[in-house]
C-alpha cells in the first residue's frame, strides 16, 4: 500500500473513529456510568477535546505554517471495575489526531515546507501502543499490594521537568507545549509490588516498599521533539547549519533491545517513610535510557527545498539506548509555622529530588560514546496566597521548580550536552466567579541558554461536563540552536473545547 493510500485509510479510521465516540458521548449521561455484574461494579468515564492552534509569530517561515496549523483532537475513555474487594481491573482507550495534517493535505506551502511527510506519523497516533492506554489488575492482599499489566509508575514529586519520573518515556509529539498527563507519559507493561506497613512509633507513621520490573514486552522509548518537519510537522526544531542551509530530520540506524530481552530489563526499588510530617523516599533504578545515545556516520544527505531553495542536510546517524543506573532521594513537607497572615496564612509546601546517575552515556565532541556520572536537583514550592485588590474570593495558587543537572568531570572538548544546565519554571493561577473562570500563567526560564517560554491561558468551566479554553504561547532564545531559540518561529494562540462524560 502507497504512503498516499495509507493516509486516505487513516482519514477513513479517523472518521468511523469520531463517529463511535460521539455516539458513546451522546448515549452516556454526564457523571460516570456505573454497572454491575455479578458481584463486580464498574464505572465509565472519559473526555473528548477539540483544539485548533494557529501561528501568530508574524511573516511565513521555513518551520512553521503560517495562521491556521494545527487541530488536535483527543479523547480518551477509561473503565474501572472492581472484580472483588480485593482484586480490580483498569483499562482506558485513546484516540489522538491532529485534524491539519488532513485539512492542510494538498496545500502547496504545506508541501513545499515537507510537512506533507510527517502525515504518516503526526495525522492519527494510530498504532496499538498508542490507542490502548493502560491496562492492568490490581490485586490488594493485607498490606501487599500487586498490579499486573500496562501502568504508569510516578516516583517524582515536583511538577515540571521530569527528575526521579524515568521509567515512563514521554511523548511530545503533539509539541513541547502539551502537557497533559494522560497524553503525555507513556505506559508500560510492568510488573509492580508494594509492601506497607505502619509503625508503632511517634517519629515515623509510614513505611513503604516498592518494587518494578520492566520485562521489555514492547519497548518504547521517549518521542521528543526533534529537527525536521518531515518528521515533526510544525514542531520541528528550526536549526540552520549555516547560512541558507537548516538540519532536516536525522537519517538514523538506532539499535534498541529486542522484545523479552534481558537486555532490556528494568528493575526498580523505591523506600517510602513519612516521619515527623515529611515524605521521604529513597529510589534505585537499573535499566535502560528513553533518550538514545548517537554519533554522526558518514556524510549528509542533502536536498533542494522546493519553499525557499534552502539546502536541508539530513544527518546521518548510528546510536544505541544505553544503561541507565541512579540512586536518588525525594523530600515532601509542608512548613505550618511558616506564613504570611496578611497573605491568607496558608504554609508553602516543599519538594525536593535528588537523582545520581553512574556511568551515564554521553556523545563527546570527537564524536564517540563516553560515559560519565551526573547529578540532578530539583526543588520546587507550591503556595496559596491572598491578593485581594486583585482577587478578594479566591487564592492565587504558586507552583514553582528549580532544576540543576550537572555533568561531573566534565571533558574540555566537550559534549552533546551542556555541562551545567539551569532552569527555572514558574505556574500561577486563580479562579473568580465560583471557580468557573480560570486563568494561568506559565513560565519557564532557560538559564543556560537565556531562554524562555511564556504561556498564557484563561479556561471556562461551563458547567461540569463543558469546558471552554483560549490562550497562546511564545518562545524566545539569545543562542542559535539552544534552548527556546529553535522554536522562535513557532507562537502560537490556541482554542480548546472539553467535553466530559
């Protein structure tokens, strides 16, 4: 079957697939659907949303349609039953589509840019991976609890960038802005046990232990942004290679482990205490890296184009997913004897994460593997405050995260990487009118590279199975190919429309 004939059967899923979720939107009442069989009980519940995003950075660019370029559609239905009080079943389904790729097909600046070529992988997220969300039995015996099956495993505590959260890749291929957990973090078929306890004693009320094992039944790795709009669609980093030539998408030769390898197995141990009002946790994984590791094979590939006359090099590249081993520590507490009455008198809470990575693999710039340790440190402070000339009823609600990774024994010639890289993420939001208006405020601050990323949104709560949001995103960078620079092109104002059920 033609890559043409392919994409039109794609449409044709797309629409039957649309059309049976409707028909289960309208057939379901607004809160959860409840049944029963035998002495089960189970639920349904779910979401359909309907995006539509259009560039506002001004002028037309090589990376990016200009207006209207983009129409992302996501839904996502999830079933919990409850097999017997000890023993339940988690199951969810998605559909995610980015209606552009169809409505933009034919449109000559569209395939003169090459976004015509990312049609295949960017206009339905089609394969079974990516349709069957999660899927998986918990059984809860006493103080054990065991869950077979495809799940996600949270180990972090800041919200942001992901620090001690690397055994679930992450998927950006709807572009770095999309940040919804159930889109974005990409289940796993594991295996997971858990042990508690609860201990006779003032100083410690909690005590936890947790176990994983990753078989490597399928294995995934992370989807994240890269160069190339043949590949990425509008979300192609915009990196140039000099003047009137830009880096395509890579012509890569990854090695990854095969299906039920033991080359592939992951395991991980996770102590979880709350002592004196603090959760602590002490975490040790060993398994393999999401992101692979490359080095450059031979000469570009290169092409004419048919946009502009620029000269696109396709790089080619060779790489394998390399060890991954850490240990690391997180840090939850809130501070009561630490507030501000005039500010509503609420305490802030803290979160910290430690992550010490040995023998991680980096690309040098002699173009060879070298491994190296590495350090990551992650705090973060979320508060509630009052400003009342601002917002009498309600609190503003703070969520902020500092970030440091650091390269130890760093070479002088250098690596693929930066060597001590800082970032610095701030969220803000309030709610008026009974919590049915909200807005937030995101920004994220690239120390390394003095970059950053500002996103604003305004959400309505129509009602409770209505929601209604607009907002935009900019992006800026001082250094070429660094940071947010290789998104400058990419501002953007969106539209959603949510639907419950």
């Amino acid at each position: 079957m033609t890559d043409r004939a392919n994409f039109k059967k794609k449409k044709l899923i797309l629409r039957g697939g649309v059309t049976l979720l409707v028909m289960l939107m309208l057939a379901f009442p607004v809160a959860a659907v409840e049944f029963d069989f035998g002495q089960a009980h189970g639920s349904i519940m779910g979401y359909i949303n309907q995006s539509v995003g259009f560039n506002i950075t001004g002028g037309d660019h090589f990376d990016t349609q200009q207006d209207f370029n983009s129409a992302v559609f996501q839904a996502l239905v999830e079933t919990k039953v409850h097999l017997t009080p000890r023993l339940r079943f988690f199951g969810s389904v998605s559909l995610n589509a980015d209606w552009a790729y169809g409505l933009l097909d034919g449109k000559d600046d569209w395939k003169a840019k090459g976004f015509d070529k990312a049609d295949d992988d960017r206009f339905i997220l089609g394969d079974f991976d990516d349709v069957l969300k999660e899927f998986h039995l918990t059984w809860t015996p006493g103080d054990f609890m065991f869950r077979v099956g495809k799940q996600v495993v949270v180990w972090g505590e800041t919200d942001g960038i992901r620090i001690m959260d690397q055994i679930n890749p992450e998927d950006q291929r709807r572009g770095i802005t999309d940040v919804e957990f159930e889109s974005t973090i990409l289940p796993l078929w594991l295996l997971r046990a858990e042990y508690f306890i609860t201990p006779d004693t003032e100083w410690m009320t909690e005590l936890g232990f947790q176990f994983i094992f990753n078989p490597n039944v399928k294995f995934r790795s992370n989807e994240s942004v890269s160069v190339g709009g043949d590949v990425w669609g509008i979300w192609g980093a915009n990196v140039m290679a000099g003047p009137g030539m830009s880096v395509g998408s890579f012509d890569q030769a990854i090695e990854e482990p095969d299906e039920w390898d033991d080359e592939g197995y992951e395991y991980g141990f996770r102590i979880r205490t709350v002592m004196a009002d603090a959760i602590m946790t002490l975490n040790y994984f060993n398994g393999v890296a999401n992101t692979p590791v490359t080095i450059m094979t031979g000469d570009p590939r290169i092409e004419v184009s048919p946009w502009d006359n620029r000269l696109i090099l396709h790089l080619p590249e060779a790489g394998y997913y390399p060890d991954l081993e850490f240990v690391g520590a997180t840090f939850t507490r809130d501070f009561p004897g630490i507030y501000i009455k005039a500010l509503g008198g609420v305490s802030p809470v803290l979160r910290a994460e430690i992550v010490y990575a040995m023998d991680s693999t980096f690309t040098n710039n002699l173009n060879a593997f070298e491994e190296l340790d590495e350090l990551q440190i992650g705090i973060g402070l979320d508060w509630k405050f009052k400003i009342n000339f601002l917002n009498p009823k309600a609190y503003f609600s703070l969520f902020s995260q500092f970030v440091n990774r650091k390269i130890l024994d760093y070479p002088d010639y250098g690596l693929s990487v930066q060597s001590n890289r800082k970032d610095w993420i701030f969220v803000m939001n309030t709610t008026y009118f009974h919590n049915k208006l909200e807005p937030a405020v995101t920004y994220w601050h690239d120390e390394t590279n003095n970059a950053d990323l500002l996103k604003l949104e305004l959400g309505w709560e129509y009602s409770h199975k209505w929601e209604y949001t607009i907002g935009a995103v900019f992006f800026s960078g001082d250094k070429d190919g660094a940071g947010f620079e290789p998104f400058a092109n990419k501002d953007q104002f969106f539209m959603t429309v949510s639907h419950r059920f």
